[in-house]
C-alpha cells in the first residue's frame, strides 16, 4: 500500500486516481489544444469554475 511522504497513513485511492485525472487532463490540454499550463494554474482555473458554478 502506498504511504503519504510526510505521515505513515496510507494514501486513500481516490486520491491517487484524481493525481492521475489532473496528469491526463494537462496532458490533453498541452497535446490537443497546445496550452502549456501547470498543475497549479490548473487547479486555479477549475477553483474559478467551480466558484461560479459551472463545474460540480
């Protein structure tokens, strides 16, 4: 099982499945639309979207 780097519970696997979500979602936005964005500016926009209600 994996562990969590700074504590020794291990790491729920939902949360391991969406670190995987956020790799595919960049990976498609830099292949397919040529956007070079960061997972920072990522989260960032989907906090906005989210904020007004456009994304659950």
């Amino acid at each position: 099982m994996f562990l969590g780097i700074l504590n020794d519970s291990p790491i729920p696997r939902w949360e391991r499945q969406l670190e995987n979500v956020d790799e595919l979602v960049l990976d498609t936005i830099k292949r397919k639309k040529g956007v070079d964005i960061t997972k920072k500016e990522l989260h960032l926009i989907l906090e906005v979207l989210y904020e007004y209600r456009v994304i659950d």
